[in-house]
C-alpha cells in the first residue's frame, strides 16, 4: 500500500478484469480507503469522483464484484481487481461490460474474444441445459442424455484424431472447434465450471526461480 502512487487528488485508477472470462468489465478510480475496505472485504470497493464518496460496487444493484487478486502495474499507479461478476452485468447500462461498444459505436459483444470463448460458450450452455430451447442442438443432445453427450465427443476426439494423422490444418481447426463444443457440454451437464480445469493447468506452471 505504502508503494502505490495515488494521485493529486489521492485517487488511483482500477481496472476490473473478470477472472473467469479475462475481459475488462469496468475502469473506475479508488483513494486509498476504498483500496484498504477491498482487501478488508473481499469485494470491489471503489471513489465516485462525481459523488465524492466511496462506493461498493454493486451495493444497490446486487451487481458485487468478489475480488481474487489485486496486481499492480510496473509503475505502481494502476492497480487491476481480477473480479468474479456475481450477476455477470458490471455496467449500469445492464451489458455484460463497460466497453460493448467499438470506436465507430456498433455494438461489440455479440462475439467473444478468443480468450472469452470458452467461458462465454459455458453460459450459453447453462442457460440451454436450464431452459430447454426448442430448436437447439444443445437441447437435443441434453434430452438424449449424458451418455449420448459422452458419445458425441468421444466421435468427435476421433475425428480430430483423424485430421492430425493427416496433418490438414483447416480439418484440425475445425474439428477442434467441434471436440471442444461437446467436452464443454459435458462438463456443463455435471456442473463442472471449466475454470476448475484451467486452474488445474495453471498448478502446473513451475514458479520462475
């Protein structure tokens, strides 16, 4: 804390990136108090430069962003919250993220980021294993069941298999994209969020001596 370089004013500039999915879903400002109630709390705590106070985020709306680190840049005058979203809206407008909009103003969340990918198509699946659309083809595999989910992928694996022996890389790409599409459906049916898999992988990463 006694590092950070607040500003004039006393402020520092936070950004709020989703652990989960990495994407940005807020700047706002945060004094030294709103840094020292986020570390007390566990939660996003930032300064209203309009209001002149401090604010929890999402206090009023539900919207809390649980904070699982907090990183400072090299500078020391910009911190990141990497945030869990609870109910996944951070901007008071009601989209996902402050920043759905490109510089020519066309709306920009409708497709991911690759880093958001997976994440975001996990939503999507939770919602349709909860909702059952009519027309989907998740919803179809669902009410097939489990086994037959576990069918797809397993047909799946071996195609990808395939295009890797013949080393055809359009055929790889695409039968990934398919292989990963019916794996994400079946961790999704048993409630497996594929964050916990990542973070297996992140175990794996030696520490730079």
């Amino acid at each position: 804390m006694d590092k950070l370089k607040f500003d004039e004013k006393g402020l520092i500039p936070v950004v709020a990136q989703d652990y989960r999915t990495g994407e940005i879903r807020m700047v706002a400002y945060a004094n030294r108090e709103a840094v020292e109630k986020t570390l007390e709390t566990g939660y996003a705590h930032y300064y209203s430069r309009s209001r002149k106070k401090l604010w929890k985020k999402g206090e009023t709306s539900g919207e809390l962003q649980r904070v699982r680190e907090i990183r400072v840049d090299c500078d020391e005058d910009t911190l990141v919250y990497l945030i869990e979203q609870e109910k996944n809206r951070a901007c008071h407008t009601g989209e996902r993220n402050c920043f759905y909009r490109d510089i020519e103003g066309n709306y920009a969340l409708d497709k991911p980021l690759p880093f958001e990918t997976l994440p975001r198509l996990q939503e999507v699946l939770y919602e349709r294993i909860e909702k059952l659309p009519e027309g989907s083809y998740t919803t179809k595999l669902v009410k097939e069941g489990f086994d037959r989910i576990v069918q797809k992928f397993g047909e799946e694996a071996v195609e990808v298999l395939v295009a890797l022996m013949n080393r055809d890389k359009e055929q790889i790409i695409y039968e990934s994209a398919d292989m990963l599409y019916h794996w994400l459906l079946a961790l999704s049916y048993l409630g497996i969020d594929e964050t916990a898999v990542m973070e297996e992988l992140a175990k794996r990463f030696k520490p730079k001596k």
